[in-house]
C-alpha cells in the first residue's frame, strides 16, 4: 500500500500512527494515514481490517493519580 521509503509503519505496528498522512480533514476531526488507519481527534484509530483501537489520550497533569 505505501509507496513512501523508507515504507511508513503497517497498521498492525505498534508505532502505525507515524505513517505519513493520507487525507487530512481537522474540520471532520480525523486524518487517514498511508497505512489505512483512520485516525480520529479524540486519538481513536479504525484500522484497515475494522478493528476499533479506544481514544488512549494522556490524562491531563490535574487527573494524574499519585500514591499517598
């Protein structure tokens, strides 16, 4: 599918969100990378094969649990 060298990650790579990007629509609140990924701006990801990977945003510096 990627015609990029060096060639951009698969969608099953851990690393698949920095392949380069496809089509790019922020007003739509998602981009579809090279690897088939469509990438969505809660950080969500549909993969070629229809698997959902859950939005996995960091928690922000005022939700971050430490130990007491």
């Amino acid at each position: 599918m990627c015609q990029h060298q060096p060639p951009c990650p698969s969608a099953e790579s851990a690393d698949r969100e920095s392949a380069r990007l496809a089509a790019h629509h922020p007003e739509q609140g998602w981009s579809l990378l090279c690897n088939g990924v469509l990438l969505f701006e809660d950080t969500g990801e549909l993969l070629p094969d229809g698997r959902v990977i859950a939005p996995h945003r960091p928690l922000g510096a005022d939700r971050v649990m430490t130990a007491a």
